[in-house]
C-alpha cells in the first residue's frame, strides 16, 4: 500500500501463477479523478502478453476441469475471505482510481462482490453438473477458456461476477480489466494467488481495449468470450467472435425506465428514483435514468425530483466521472438535452467543482421521448423526467429505446406493477422499491446484451452439456 493505504501497482502480469515482466515496456497512467493525479503506471499489454496467458489458460483446463467441484467450492471460498480480510484496503483503491464515495466503496463496490463470491462458493457445491432424463445421463461441462474483459464502472464486481462463476464452472480465466481502473484488479490478482487457485487457472492482463481486449476476443485459444461496456465494442466482440463460431455472454448499455403508476406512492417512488441514479455517480448501465410520470401529477414529480436531487452536492455524496473524457460526455449530452428544449430543472453543463471530472447531478422535465437524452445511454448522473398520458402511453415510452436492461415500476398494489412489468421489454424489474438480489439474473433484451449473470443463471454460461444414452 502506497502512504494513502492505496494499493501499489505490480509492474507485470499475472501468469502462469506469477507475476511476468510485460512483453513491451508501455505503460498507461491510472488518474485518481477527484483530484486529476496520476497515482500508479501499469502495463500495457501487447498481443504476446494475451496469448502467453491464453497458453497458460489452456494448460491448466485439463486439471481444473477434472477438480471435484466441492474442491473448486473451497477455493472460491478462499478468495472470498482473502477479498474480506482487504476490504479496507480495496475500498480505498476503487476511492482512488474510479472516484466513488467511501461508504459507496465500502458497501457497493466491496460489499457485493464479497457476497457474490460466496454465492458461488455455495453454488459450486450444490449445483447439478450431471442429471437423468429419461434414458439419458446428461453432463453440465465447462466451456473452457474464457476471456473475461470487464469495464470501469463497478470493477471489482464484474471481476467477481465473470471469474467466480468461470471457476465454479470448471473453467480457467484470463481478464483483461478496463485500462481506468486496473488497480483493483491486480489486487483481485493477489487475492486468486493467496487463495491458493492452481497456477494457469486465472490470469491477468492490463491494457487497452483496442489492443489487449481486441487480441483477446480474437484469440483461437479462447472458447467463450464475456464482455461488459458499451453496445457499440459489444457489436465488434460478437462480431469477432462470430466468425470463429465462439459462444459470447454480452452484458450491454441500458435506459431503463422508471415508470410510476397513478396510484403510487410518488414522492417514494421519485426519491427512489433520484438516488438510483445517482448512486455510483450516475456510471451504472442499469440506472433508471428516464422517470415516467402521469401527465396529472407531473409538475408534483418535477418539484419532489428538484428537492430530491439538492439531496446529492458534487464532490459529497456524488463522486467524479471516472476520466475526463467522460466527464466532456455527460456535459455534451446535457448540453444537447438543452439545446433540444428539455426544461433544466437542477444542474447543468456547467463544471461544479474547479478540480475533478465531477458533472453536477442534474434533472431534465419536458422531456420527449424522441430526445437524444431520452433515447441514448449518457452515464452519468442525469434524469429525464418524461409525461405520459395513460398506461399504454407510458408502456409505449419504456418499451422505445433499443435497450432493456433493467427498470421499475410503481403502483398502488404489487399485482398492478407486476401486471405492468410483465409487458416490458427488458431484464430485471424492480417492483414498489424491490431490494437488488444478487442471485436473480441480471442481463438484457434487444441490445442490452445476450447471456444473464449472477446466481445460478450466470453459472450455466460457462458450461456446455452434453448427453450419454443408454
């Protein structure tokens, strides 16, 4: 740990059981984005560095493949309390390089992937690999290798989510982490290595999307490739992968709809709403980031939205955008919102703080839902607040983007939501201020993304079945 109890960056990559001096000798600046201070230099990853972890991947499947799944348990068990004995440590990491409040750090970005992790240990023990139908014995196999390349967002947590079900599975790993925040995942690294997972089973490689994550999307080597990030690098991996007939699991950009049903409890529902969005400074793919509201009630949720959001100042409860170049993102799309003629109700383009990539949190009314800010993805911590008229208005509205990832509806009684729910095109729903369950599985429709994570779902991606009869 460096004098801020931040963890110290290795030089290399994590091969093989070891840490391997990188085959170039570039590196990439890691910006703590509070501050626009590089903290660390980590390697830049080449398509040597991929393949000799590929190699490594590949030679260690046979054995691991063969460990008894209640062997495979103990060791995710293993990470799982070597993560919890650094939580401390890896709070403040993901504080430094992506920007998040420390509670937020603490409960989040640790909280939950120390509980996914356990979920998996559990689940490898339990799960039925092999099963009888009819005259048949069919077998639930791993895939194999799979390349793993995970975005910035919550980093330690879709670590978690790919490579704990991965193991359970009975396949090896490599990573190719997001290039903002690949402190984390060194230290996750250092936690596999601790546990005691045998050499080759995970590995590690830090670089650039384009390079490290394109080379590895690419490798023949690899048998299922699982990405998370945008729809737009989501497209180039399929279509990679595509041409080598190589499964994907693809978990994509969102514009979830919040929509609030006559007979709701409003100002619950739009306090809710505020603060799911504003949670992780507006960077989460599923974030209800469209409010759908009665006409008749309307300008009662633009006010409740406006206290709402006073709640959540930059730089206090409302971390950095991750890099500067997010941060031009979100204003381009609040000036855009603007210059559309949605009505600013709080915040703006404008920069809160002299220093940091922070964006101040900001609400739109009079949003239509032909607007850019109503129809692409801004990752940020913006909200449109959308009128519509009756309830087939307002399922036309969320069921309008080509996204369908997560969202929520609210309504006087939980069989009227649930009603409403069933007909939205998308993932996950939360019904009257459902609590997130991290088993159920979570992925999209249309172009969310393809395959679902978590829980037992998210296992049965990594395995393939086969059928012996007799």
């Amino acid at each position: 740990m460096d004098a801020h109890g931040v963890y110290e960056a290795q030089d290399g990559m994590y091969i093989g059981g070891r840490w391997l001096p990188a085959a170039s000798g570039d590196t990439i600046e890691v910006v703590n984005p509070a501050d626009e201070r590089v903290i660390a230099h980590i390697p830049a990853g080449t398509a040597e560095d991929v393949d000799a972890a590929v190699r490594a991947a590949r030679a260690a499947l046979p054995g691991w493949a063969a460990t008894a799944p209640a062997q495979r348990a103990a060791h995710i068990a293993a990470l799982r309390d070597r993560l919890a004995a650094r939580k401390d440590e890896i709070a403040r990491t993901v504080t430094a390089e992506l920007g998040a409040p420390e509670q937020f750090a603490q409960q989040v970005h640790v909280g939950l992937p120390i509980a996914v992790a356990g979920s998996y240990a559990e689940l490898a023990s339990s799960y039925a690999f092999e099963e009888r139908i009819g005259n048949s014995t069919v077998f639930h196999e791993p895939v194999g290798v799979v390349g793993a390349i995970t975005p910035w967002n919550y980093p330690l947590h879709q670590i978690v989510a790919k490579v704990a079900p991965a193991l359970a599975a009975g396949c090896t790993v490599v990573l190719k982490p997001a290039e903002d925040t690949p402190l984390t995942a060194q230290l996750f690294a250092e936690a596999v290595h601790d546990a005691g997972v045998p050499a080759g089973v995970f590995n590690l490689v830090t670089g650039l999307g384009p390079v490290a994550g394109q080379a590895l999307a690419a490798h023949e080597g690899v048998d299922l490739v699982s990405f998370t990030g945008s729809t737009a690098v989501g497209r180039q991996i399929g279509a990679t992968a595509g041409g080598a007939v190589k499964r994907v699991a693809l978990e994509l950009g969102g514009k979830s709809a919040n929509v609030i049903l006559p007979g709701a409890d409003l100002a619950k529902a739009v306090n809710v709403g505020i603060a799911n969005v504003m949670g992780n400074s507006g960077q989460t793919c599923s974030a209800w980031t469209r409010m759908l509201v009665h006409a008749d009630r309307y300008e009662e949720a633009v006010e409740l939205a406006k206290a709402a959001v006073a709640k959540y100042p930059a730089g206090d409860r409302v971390g950095p955008l991750v890099s500067a170049r997010q941060q031009a993102r979100v204003r381009g799309y609040i000036e855009k919102g603007v210059a559309e003629g949605a009505r600013l109700v709080a915040g703006g383009p404008e920069a809160p703080l002299e220093q940091g990539y922070y964006v101040a949190p900001t609400v739109f009314a009079d949003v239509t839902p032909e607007m850019t800010i109503a129809q692409e993805e801004i990752f940020g911590p913006v909200v449109s607040l959308i009128a519509y008229a009756d309830e087939q208005d307002a399922l036309r509205i969320a069921n309008g983007t080509v996204y369908g990832l997560a969202g929520a509806v609210w309504a006087g009684d939980d069989a009227e939501a649930v009603a409403f729910a069933r007909r939205m095109e998308t993932g996950q729903v939360d019904i009257n201020g459902g609590r997130f369950n991290p088993l159920a599985p979570f992925g999209g429709y249309k172009q969310s993304g393809v395959g679902r994570e978590l829980g037992p779902h998210g296992l049965t991606e990594y395995l393939q079945t086969k059928s012996l009869q007799f």
